[in-house]
C-alpha cells in the first residue's frame, strides 16, 4: 500500500516530512519520501490532502475500567446533588448493581450520602465512582454488604457527627470496597472492553499504558487476544505487591509480544485533588506510601529487572517520590530501568528540574489542567503556579509522556493535545498559559515519548522503514492549524500492524 497526495509527519527530526508513505505486511517500507517502492503493484491510497501520524499511545489510562464506564451513569458536569441523583434515577438499570462515575462534589450545595442515595436506587446495591476514582459513594445496601469491613490503612470512610459511614469511601478503603464486594465477572469486562478498543480507534489510539492491573487486565487482554486478536497495543501495570509472585514464575519486564507486554510495577503515594486527599508539604493529604518504603520498593523492584511508575500528585509526595528514585539510582540506573512519576501535578519549584537530573519521567495528563484549574486554584492557591507545570518541565529537559487518565477524563488524544496546547477547555483565558506547549511538543509526548517509556522507540512512535505501521488520518495537518480552528481537526482512519481498524478508504 502507498499513502500519497497528503502530509506525511514521521515525528523524526532528520526526515519530518515524506511525500508519501510505503507500507509492506506490518511495516513502514522502504521508500518513505519517494514513490520508489519495491512493493508489487501497490494499492495506491489518496489522501487528497490529509495528514498522516503516527498513531497516538496514551501513556496513562485504565482501559478496561473506562470501557466499563461508557455503559455506567455518567455525572460528570453535575452542579448539584440533586442533578446528580436524577441522573441516576434515569439510567436504565444492567445487571445487580448500579454503577457510576464522575461525581465532583466540592462545589454542591448538598455533599452525597447513602440516604440520599437511597432514594433513587431502593435495595438495588448502588456505587458511584468521583471523577478521580479516589472516592466511591454507595447507598446503604453496597454498605450493608461490607459489615463494616471499611477501616483499612491508607483509607478514609467519612462519618457523621454520630460516627455513622456517610456513604462515602476515600483511597483504600474505596479500593477495597471494589475488590471485595463489587466484583465485575470477566465476561462483562471482555465485552466492555472489545467494545472500548473500537471505540479507542476511531480516536487514532493504537496503544496504551494500561494502569488496570489490579482487576487482571492481562487476564482480560489475553482473552481477547485468543478470541479475536488484539487490535490495540499494551503496556501493562502490575501493581508492586504482585512483585514476590512475578519473581517466584521468573517474570521480567517486557514478557510478552507486540500487542501486550507486562511493563512495569506501579506505586500510590498519595491520593488527589479532587478528593482533597494529595499528600502536601503543609501536610495535609493522605500518605499511602512513606518515602522510606518506596526506596525499599524501588530497590527489590530493580534486582527483579522492573520499572516502577510512582503515582504523585502533591507537592510532597513528589518530592518523596524523587528522593527515593534519587537515593535509590545507583540500583536503577545501570540496569537501564526507565522510571516514571504519573501525574507530577503539584511540585515546589525546586523540585522541577529533578525528574532531568534523577532521569525520571513525566507521565502526565494534557485534559488535567484546564478541567481541574478551578480546584487547583480553590485548594492549591499560590502552588497552583507549578500545578501541572508542562512547559517547565519540559524546559528542564524531562521527558514528557501524555495520556489521559481515563475514565477520570476522557480517551481523546485530540483533546489533550488541545489542552496541552491552549490550557483551556472552555471560553475562558488559558490557565497559566506560560505552561502551555508547542503543538510539535505535545505530538511528541502523545507518539515517541510515550513509545520510548515502553521501550518502544525502535519500532513505534515514528513513521520511519522499519517500525510498526500505526497511523492515523486527520483531516488537517495539526502543525499547520491555527489555534483558534484547532477543534475542527478530526480523527478519518486508523492503522494498526498495517490493517485498517476504524474506517478504511477510500473516503469522501
């Protein structure tokens, strides 16, 4: 197959742009820049203009679980508690329990309970996730479920004034809660999540860093995998208590093939925004891990042969983060192990320019600033200033990976390239706009970072002979679209292993 008659962007710096583009099996071909190709009577495919990219990787989400959440009571948006329980009065009921997710209550007039949950939901056993997936709020039947079997280190159950559960679960007692009582079976994952790889292609998605590991997702990819074959490529997390196991079967970060590999263990040491749980250096927050154990877990992770991606989002909890990958480097760094800290979303000014120093990488999310700008400056004040520092970071030579932390914000990789670039999602002046990125900036966060942190870098993330055949179609070519028409790009076709897998040509 040739591309031609469009924009060809390799997303490599000695060759960026091709006149058309040559693919063989599963490959970029020889040819790139030319019509020169040994391929035998090529289909010729006319891009009439549009812009071919590499296809989009994000770098942080959880695939199954946002899957699930397409067929969930969606609140997010909700002003007002009120709102919230109509929406969940109208929602067609699947199965035995009610699920949903999306729920911000710090702005409500009213906070949520499970009497007021009870209202809408009967004896039906009813949980609904915060938009950060940090707290869970159910109705008396979920609670009566647990017996109260609700206390657990590193989790928040709120009460009222006569010691009475609200309703409401923060960090691991929410988690908690979920494993033990609100267990999805594996054929409603499978089929919520097949559902989520087709529609994750018409995104320009072809893979993902999956933070899913604590349901199985490999369990769930694998099934697939054997089914139907996989049509979305996985990096997969393993959360570190998995780690005595994962060396008891002797295996490695990387065991896998093209489309799902076990990458990386992965780490919480604090919690969110939203839920006014993310460990600050005022010391306010919640510590899930001590800085102590995390050296102690980065130490027996490197022996092992894996990576460790640290889940940070105050301002303490990153620097506790840091230190721990800095006083633990020399076990790390000889063995080439490419350390991460997903989110980085609060961080002391002197602390910016580490994660270059240390070599550790940013794994953040685009959407978060201009959708969490109003909490930040609420809660964070005068810190707010390094609150998703994007372009500091990037000027202090980290490397920047971007995903989007679905379900908590949505799997649109145009999306976040927009915010990346704009820090706004609505008609209001950008946020910090001194943190914004370039545009080529955060196409190369979405497509090479993001395959160099999976050690990818020699087959994905570029258009060059040689890698992967991932692509995706837009409509316009993005680096020459002003930014005010940036909304107007649009996702035609998706490649995957050089097979079309969201609506192959020709087109209109």
């Amino acid at each position: 197959m040739i591309l031609e008659n469009g924009v060809v962007r390799t997303m490599d710096s000695a060759l960026p742009l091709a006149r058309a583009l040559a693919i063989a099996a599963d490959r970029v071909a020889g040819g790139v820049g030319t019509h020169e190709t040994a391929l035998p009577s090529p289909e010729v495919v006319d891009l009439r203009g549009r812009c071919v990219l590499p296809a989009f990787t994000d770098s942080h989400v959880h695939f199954p679980t946002w899957s699930l959440a397409q067929r969930d009571v969606r609140l997010e948006g909700v002003e007002r508690l009120a709102e919230a329980l109509e929406r969940v009065r109208a929602h067609p009921r699947h199965g035995d329990w009610i699920r949903g997710t999306g729920w911000r209550s710090a702005e409500w007039d009213s906070q949520p309970t499970k009497e007021a949950l009870d209202e809408v939901t009967g004896s039906t056993p009813a949980a609904l996730w915060a938009k950060d997936y940090h707290s869970l709020w159910l109705n008396s039947a979920a609670l009566a479920l647990a017996r109260g079997d609700l206390e657990i280190e590193g989790g928040v159950v709120e009460r009222d004034k006569d010691g009475e559960p609200t309703g409401v679960l923060r960090e691991e007692s929410a988690w908690h809660f979920r494993e033990r009582f609100g267990a999805v079976s594996e054929d409603e994952w499978v089929e919520a999540t097949l559902a989520g790889m087709r529609l994750a292609a018409t995104r320009g998605v072809a893979a993902v860093h999956d933070k899913d590991g604590w349901l199985g997702a490999a369990g769930i990819f694998q099934r697939i995998a054997g089914q139907e074959g996989l049509s979305l490529r996985v990096w997969q997390s393993v959360p570190y208590e998995r780690l005595p196991e994962l060396e008891s079967l002797g295996v490695r970060s990387g065991i896998g093939d093209q489309f799902l590999r076990i990458g990386y263990l992965k780490v919480f040491m604090d919690g969110t925004l939203g839920s006014q749980t993310a460990w600050m250096l005022d010391g306010s927050g919640v510590r899930i891990t001590s800085g102590e154990h995390l050296q102690e877990i980065i130490r027996d992770a490197a022996r092992a042969g894996w990576p460790v991606g640290v889940h940070a989002i105050g301002d303490r909890a990153n620097r506790e983060a840091l230190d721990a990958f800095e006083a633990t480097r020399d076990d790390w760094a000889p063995r080439g192990l490419r350390q991460r800290i997903e989110h980085a979303q609060c961080l002391a000014r002197e602390d910016v320019a580490r994660f270059a120093s240390i070599g550790v990488a940013c794994s953040v999310q685009f959407s978060h600033a201009p959708s969490d700008r109003d909490l930040a400056d609420r809660f964070w004040g005068e810190r707010a200033e390094l609150a998703y520092a994007f372009r500091s970071l990037w000027d202090s030579g980290a490397l920047v990976a971007n995903g989007s932390d679905a379900p908590v914000e949505e799997l649109d990789p145009l999306a976040g390239i927009r915010a990346g670039v704009l820090r706004t999602i609505d008609d209001r002046p950008a946020w910090h706009p001194e943190q914004a990125l370039a545009m080529e900036q955060v196409l190369l966060a979405a497509t090479v970072n993001s395959a160099w942190l999976a050690r990818d870098e020699r087959s994905r993330g570029k258009l060059l002979p040689g890698f992967l055949a991932d692509l995706v179609v837009l409509n316009r070519d993005p680096l020459a679209c002003p930014a005010d028409e940036l909304e107007t790009i649009e996702v035609v076709a998706t490649m995957v292993g050089g097979r079309w897998v969201h609506n192959p040509p020709p087109w209109d």
